[in-house]
C-alpha cells in the first residue's frame, strides 16, 4: 500500500483536502437536497454559515492534533499542512469565526439561532473531549459516530427548523446521509490504521481491533437498501435514495482500490463520493 506523499508541496489534487474544503462543500449540498426534499428556499446566509462551521470544526480538530505531533512522525499531507501553516491557519480561523458569529447575529431569525446553538453544545463537547480529556479513554464514543452524527444533524438543521411542518420528512434522509457519513469516517480509520497509531489517535478501525474488516461492508449495507427505496419510491425521496446509493456505490468502489492506488490518494478522493447532490441539484 503507497503512504508516501510529496513533503515539500501538496499535489494539486490534494489541496480540497488539505485546506479543509471538501467536507464544506459536502455539507452545503446535502443541506441544498434537504432543502429540496421540503420544498424550501434557503436564504443565502445558510449555507454560508454551514460551510464556514463546518470549516471552523474540521480546521479546528486538525490545528489540536498538529499541536502533539512533530512533522518528522506526520504521515498525511494535511497533518502537515496544519503544522507548518499553524498560525496563518489559526488567524485565519479567528477571521472566519467572527465572520460566522457576526452574520448569525444578523440574519438567523430566534429559531434558527437558538437551533444553531442546540447544536454548538455537543461540537464543541466532541472538541474538548475526543482531542483534550478523554483522548485515550477505553469507553469514549468513536470518534467517527460523533462526527457522522453531528454532521448531518447540522446539514438537516436549516431546512427542518424553515419547514418545521414537514419535518418528520427529512428523518429518514438525515438518517441515509448519516450513515453515509458513518462510513465515510469508518473507512478513512481503516485505511489510516497505521497512520493514527503512530499519530497516538484513536479510531474506529484501531477500537474495533480484528473486527475492522466490517467496516469495508458498509458501503454495500448502504448500497442495498438505498437501491431498493429508489426503485419502490414512498419511505424515503428518490433525489435522497439516488445520492445514498450513488455515493455508497462510488465509497465501495473507492474502498476495492484502495490497496491498489494507496491510502492517500483514497483520501483525497473518498469526500468527493458524498458529493453526489451536485448531479441532481443542477441536472433535476
């Protein structure tokens, strides 16, 4: 399996990953689906401030961790990145911090701001605990449920709370999506096994011990029944059902490359498979 990595400079396909974007455009689109799924129209500070929190978040856990490691130990380019960048990227964090928290003061009405900070409790509980108190704990949550079910509770935030008679409809989707997320995290920790036992972080794939094979099947787990609802329709949208199983189909087939093409370029690769949304948002 290739883990090697130009240390100089990132390659040009690595950079959504490196900068922390892909996980921003991710969300953006999977709320723009929700929001599709409950015939509403989202204000443009929405998905601004979703892109920028997640940004927020994702930078935030990656400056933490770059703060115990030193560059020769690094196996990632974007570990690395957070090292040798670290206070260009943590001002410009604070940039982007207040940027968020002024536009929400501005524009969120009380029902979306007091739903934003619902759910700002348990992101920066899973901050302070998976990367400061309980790092090393044997009973703490995986850190790749935490972050799948954050995920799409934040991307399924705005919709619910503008279509709060129709909520019960995106139950399901927010449920597809969250799974995905799940195995999105899950097969990043098996392909990064070794990478976060040297990095001293824990994960689902290092938890789960000889068990981790498991988690190459989830793809298929979603594949199935995401197949299955597209071609019955009614329980959950077909728009949802389509993006599950295209996205579940690309992660499988990503996870059968893997040992061909390496970790690192399936890392750069594995977020674009949730980017399925954008097909049906500018085709449909």
């Amino acid at each position: 399996m290739s883990s090697h990595f130009n240390r100089d400079r990132p390659l040009w396909w690595q950079w959504l990953t490196v900068l922390s974007l892909d996980a921003p455009l991710v969300a953006v689109l999977w709320q723009a689906l929700f929001a599709r799924v409950v015939e509403v129209g989202l204000p443009w500070h929405d998905p601004v401030l979703l892109g920028m929190a997640v940004w927020i978040v994702y930078a935030a856990d990656r400056w933490v961790e770059g703060l115990r490691l030193s560059p020769d130990v690094v196996q990632t380019p974007r570990h690395l990145f957070y090292i040798r960048y670290r206070w260009p990227v943590f001002w410009t964090g604070v940039a982007v911090i207040a940027a968020t928290t002024f536009i929400a003061l501005m524009r969120l009405d009380v029902r979306e701001f007091k739903a934003s900070l619902v759910l700002l409790i348990p992101t920066l509980l899973y901050l302070f605990s998976h990367q400061l108190l309980h790092r090393h704990h044997p009973l703490r949550l995986p850190k790749e449920i935490c972050i799948a079910v954050i995920f799409a509770l934040g991307c399924a935030l705005a919709p619910a709370v503008l279509a709060s008679h129709r909520i019960s409809e995106l139950y399901l989707p927010a449920l597809f999506f969250g799974v995905l997320c799940l195995a999105n995290c899950a097969l990043i920790s098996v392909w990064e096994k070794e990478v976060d036992a040297l990095h001293g972080q824990s994960s689902l794939a290092l938890q789960l011990g000889r068990l981790s094979w498991l988690i190459r099947l989830m793809p298929w787990a979603i594949f199935i029944p995401a197949v299955i609802a597209l071609l019955t329709g009614g329980v959950v949208p077909r728009p949802v059902a389509g993006c599950s199983a295209a996205s579940a189909l690309l992660m499988g087939i990503l996870d059968l490359l893997e040992p061909r093409i390496g970790r690192i370029p399936c890392r750069a690769a594995v977020d674009i498979t949730l980017m399925s949304p954008a097909v049906v948002l500018l085709v449909f």
